[in-house]
C-alpha cells in the first residue's frame, strides 16, 4: 500500500470522502428520483466517520474536529432518518461492531443505525469525551481497511440490513449508497511500539508494497 494520505493543517479540517462500492465495475448512478417514479426517495446512504486520535493532533486538533461535528451534524443539516450513521477511531475505538455488543472505548452504538436524536446524541457525546492517547500513531490504513471489511460483511447486523440493530428483521438493500468520512491531520503510520504494521508493511520508506 503506498501512503496515499497527504498531511495538510490541522485547522482546515481535511475531510476524505471516499465512495465504497461493493461490487466490481459500476454503472452510471441513477438517482431514484430520476426514475420514472419521481416520488419514490433515495434510500438512506451507510455514513462511517473516523476521527484521527492520534498524539499529532493535539488539543487544537481535536477541538477542530469536536466543533466541524457539532455544526455539521444539526437536525437542520442532517435531519433524523437522512442517513445510517456509525464511527471509529484510530486507537481508541478501533470496532465497527457486528453484534449487539459496543465496542471498547466506542461510546454507546457505534455500529451503523439510522440517524435520530438518541444516535446523533451518541456520537457527539463520544467525541466530546474522545481523548488523545500519548504515546500512539496513526494507522490511517488499518482504519480504512476496517470499513472495507465491515461494508462487506454479512451476518445479522451487517451494514446492508434494513435495521442492523434488530437481527429479527432479514431484508436487506444491497444498492444502499455507502461513505467514509475521514478527518486527519496528516499521512498514516505504523502502530505505536512497531517499526511493522501488522499487515506486513514495513515503516521507514523503500518499496512498502514490493511493486
């Protein structure tokens, strides 16, 4: 993997949107409301955001962060039942549940669920709450590659379910729109205490990914 992330200032709050799809190659998008039955609304998009907690972001840095959410994520901007919401972190939170279970250090719910007062609540209070553990580094690609997986999951609480909260409910839309949000300060590294990844990777420059 080459680093593909790029450092820029904290201050402006770099956002990565990054379309996942599930499948190979892709048709042009068609919004439903182009479709013959211009009523019928496109589905709630799956929305992941990882928040970059790592020791370079410092006070400042996370504090930019805490206020980009707490604007943004307004019911006047992102209205309940507008898009299905989970988060992550680089250290702290490193679990996109697929079972009922919270993942340590991941506030209440962090799994995908369809955006209301209660979930909206949820991800501000864990941010608000969120601390920058000293020493740690940035596994930017863990991260991503932790979104990949959980987009591709299956199983009774995966993504694509109708309520992933509520095993009992088995429709799923496998056409749902899917986004990764993520907000850094700069290019990823390896986790803390390892010149190696875990995935192989030694840090440190030279042919990473040996092409």
């Amino acid at each position: 993997m080459k680093n593909s992330i790029r450092a820029l200032p904290t201050a402006a709050i770099p956002i990565a949107l990054y379309g996942l799809l599930a499948g190979g190659a892709q048709a042009a998008p068609l919004l439903l409301s182009q479709s013959p039955q211009a009523t019928i609304k496109e589905p709630p998009p799956n929305v992941v955001i990882t928040i970059d907690d790592s020791a370079s972001m410092g006070a400042d840095g996370l504090t930019a962060i805490r206020s980009a959410l707490a604007a943004t994520f307004t019911e006047d901007l992102i209205p309940d039942g507008s898009i299905r919401l989970a988060w992550q972190s680089l250290n702290r939170c490193q679990n996109l549940p697929l079972s009922a279970t919270t993942a340590p250090g991941c506030g209440v719910n962090n799994g995908i669920r369809l955006i209301d007062r209660t979930h909206r609540n949820n991800l501000l209070s864990w941010i608000n709450n969120l601390t920058l553990p000293s020493p740690s580094n940035t596994p930017s690609h863990k991260a991503m590659d932790r979104v990949f997986r959980y987009f591709q999951a299956n199983g009774n609480h995966n993504p694509w379910r109708n309520n992933p909260q509520t095993p009992s409910d088995r429709n799923e839309l496998s056409c749902r729109k899917a986004f990764h949000v993520f907000m850094t300060d700069g290019s990823w590294n390896s986790e803390h205490g390892s010149s190696r990844d875990g995935d192989g990777i030694v840090m440190g420059g030279g042919n990473a990914d040996g092409v």
